[in-house]
C-alpha cells in the first residue's frame, strides 16, 4: 500500500484495511518540517488496547475507523530535525507523542491546558485528521512523526526509551485521575484490570505512597502485581474477598477493556470516596444509582491529560524510576500482541521496536 503525495517525508508505517485485516507494511508521506515543527525517528511505539478498539473499529459511534489505519500514540524516539522557530528540542533529543498532536489552541479547553477536551475537537495521533479536517493522521506504527513542538513532550532518559513509551498514553490516563483526586499518603486505592493502564496505576499510586489494591480476573498474576509494588491481590469474582472489602477504599480505578458490572466496585468505596472510570469497553456496562447514592459517592470518566500533565507525568516518573514493564516485538508479531491483550494475556505493554523496522 502506498498513500498518493507530491512531497513531504517518506515514512515506512505498518497498516491495517478492515476490522478483519493483517497489518501489512504501508509507505506514506509526512508533511515537510515546517518552522514550529520536530522531525522525530520513531524508536519505540507500545500498543494500548485502544488501539486494538479502533483497528478493529470497536467503538463506531464513538470514534469510528479510517482505513488504512497506522495505530499508536504512545511514541518515543530522537528528534532528528528541528524548524527554525523551534525551542524546546534540538537534534538528539528524546521525545514523546502521546494521543493527540495539536488542538484548536484557542477554546476554553486549550487555554485551560486541558486541549484533550478540545472543544473543536483535537487532532489524534491516529484514526483523525490534521486541523485542516482533511488531512489523515497516522500514527506510531511507522519510523517518523512531524508534530508542532508545542505537541510534543520533553523525556529526560539516557538509557533504553522502550519502557518509557507507555507513559505517553497508559502513564497519562492513570496519572490525571490519581491526582485529580488527591491520592496520596494514608490512602487506599483500587486498581481494576492488571493490564497496560493497570500496571501503570499500581506503579503511580505507590509512588504517590498509596496503599494499593489490584482488583483482577486472573490469579495468575498476584505475584507479578506484588512485584509492582501491590499491597494487597484481590480476584474479583471472590465474593467473600470482595464483601470483606466493602466501604473502605478513598479511590478506585477502572481501567477494564471489557463490559462489566461496575456495582461491586462501587461499593467498596467508603464515603464520599471516588470511582474514576477509564476503560472504554465497546458494549455498555451494568450500574445502579444506589450504590452511588447510598454513601455520598462519586463516580467520574477521565480522558488522558493535556500536554503541560502530560509533561508533569514525564518528569515525576523520571524522578521516581517509573517506567511501564515492557514486551518489545517486531512489527511482525502485532497481530500475536493484539491477541494476547484481548485475552489479558499482557505482562504488561507490548511495544513495537521501530528502529530496526
Ligand atoms: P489491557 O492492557 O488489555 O488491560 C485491560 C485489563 O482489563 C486486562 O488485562 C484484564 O485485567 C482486564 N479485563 C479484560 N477483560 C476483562 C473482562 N471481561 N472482565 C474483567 N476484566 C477484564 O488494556 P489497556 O491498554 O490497559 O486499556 C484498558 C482500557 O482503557 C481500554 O478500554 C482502552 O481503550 C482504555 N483507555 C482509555 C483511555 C482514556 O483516556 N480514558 C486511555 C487509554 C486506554 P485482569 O487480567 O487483571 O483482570
Ligand atoms: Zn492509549
Ligand atoms: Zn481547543
């Protein structure tokens, strides 16, 4: 495959066509570097389960799929090129994209540094388009990115940039909720879902000095979440250890791909404790107003971070050591790694090595 352009930056990508279809190797063209903008060379690229929803266009309504499609928007690599208007990157620097590469700059949203909340909408990394509304985005399954500098995050990292690249989207998406509600010393905190988003939140909520908690469906991995830091494994479908539970938990967080009651959950929170949802499975799933009601409960949704958090993430997990726990592949296994997510079977990114792509 190759997408028709008269100049630009060629770019090797991998793509896929259908819901159904293998991911093969797609060229393209990149815009040229224009004056604010920074050439990166991909190095590493992990894959969220998000991108396994839109590759296989999960979520119609919501965000529905552009063919071809090059997932990934959770990119570290080296800056290559700089414009001439550029002052945050020289050349040979880390850098990082996350999930969108530019925004509006000019509504409520992105003067408020929240730009993932555009309210004309940002431009995703991938499976969108640029601001213009025509021209398609593509995304880190591929060896170069040009992005407005002003999109792009500082990584201060000398050594090995793969566990790095899940910060930019799973390391976000944990991080904004878990300061939003403050969680900290004294606290005891749920996390839902030992995947990608799971294993970040275990990691984060420990470094804030949380107590943790990891809510997951497989026994499997009780040693792996003590290992990050868990202070307590609970299999979800244990009635008794959940009931033992109820009322007692600050803060949760539901990071599950996949349609599930979110009752039990909420009636482990204590008073006016908070519930912050972040997985997006494609079907709706189950929930009574009671069991917010009956306890003063919160219940919220959470959307990444703006840049500047982002940025506020990238430097806390510098100074704390946290990185994500990484499987690198070879673009050729992206299939096998999407099929393993789907059957929770992460331990706990995959990340697809794009330098030797
Ligand atoms: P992931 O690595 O596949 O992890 C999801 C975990 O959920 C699994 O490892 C599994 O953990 C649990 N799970 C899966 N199916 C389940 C089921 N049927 N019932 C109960 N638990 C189940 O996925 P991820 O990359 O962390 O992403 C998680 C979700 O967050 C996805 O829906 C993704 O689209 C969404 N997301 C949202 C944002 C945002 O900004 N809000 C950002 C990124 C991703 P156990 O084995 O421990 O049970
Ligand atoms: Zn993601
Ligand atoms: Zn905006």
């Amino acid at each position: 495959m190759t997408a028709a352009a008269t100049q630009g930056i060629s770019t090797r990508g991998f793509a896929t066509n259908s819901p159904e279809a293998k991911f093969e190797p797609f060229n393209f063209v990149r815009r040229e570097v224009g004056p604010n903008d920074v050439l990166i060379d991909i190095e590493y690229c992990g894959i969220c389960h998000s991108d396994i929803h839109q590759a296989k266009n999960e979520w119609p309504d919501l965000m529905p799929a552009t063919y071809p499609m090059v997932p990934g928007h959770e990119i570290i690599g080296r800056v290559s090129q700089v414009g001439d208007n550029v002052t945050k990157f020289k050349v040979g620097d880390a850098a990082g994209i996350g999930c969108f590469v530019d925004s509006c700059r000019t509504c409520g949203a992105c003067t408020s540094g929240i730009e993932q909340y555009c309210m004309n909408l940002a431009a995703y990394t991938y499976n969108g388009t640029e601001m213009d509304r025509v021209t398609p985005t593509y995304g880190g399954y591929s060896d170069k990115y040009v992005i407005d500098e002003n999109y792009a995050l500082k990584v201060d990292v000398d050594g090995d940039l793969a566990g790095v690249a899940p910060l930019l989207c799973a390391g976000i998406t944990t991080y904004s909720p878990l300061k939003r509600f403050n969680v900290g010393p004294g606290q005891k905190v749920g996390i839902v879902g030992l995947g990608g988003l799971g294993h970040m939140g275990v990691k984060l909520a420990k470094a804030m000095g949380a107590d943790v908690t990891v809510f997951s469906t497989s026994p499997g991995k009780e040693a792996d979440a003590r290992k990050l830091g868990a202070d307590n494994f609970v299999i979800s479908k244990d009635a008794e250890a959940m009931g033992a539970l109820r009322n007692s938990f600050n803060f949760i967080l539901d990071t599950v791909s996949a349609a599930h009651d979110l009752m039990p959950y909420v009636g482990l929170l204590g008073y006016g404790g908070a519930m912050v949802v972040v997985g997006v499975p494609p079907e709706p799933s189950m929930f009574h107003q009671g069991s917010l009601i009956m306890g003063n409960r919160i219940l919220a949704g959470s959307l990444i971070g703006g840049i500047h958090e982002t940025q506020e993430m990238l430097d806390f997990c510098a100074k704390h050591n946290v990185t994500a726990d990484v499987e690198v592949i070879t673009p050729d296994r992206i299939e096998e790694a999407y099929d393993r997510t789907i059957k929770s079977d992460v331990r706990y990114r995959f990340v697809v090595d794009m330098k030797h792509a």
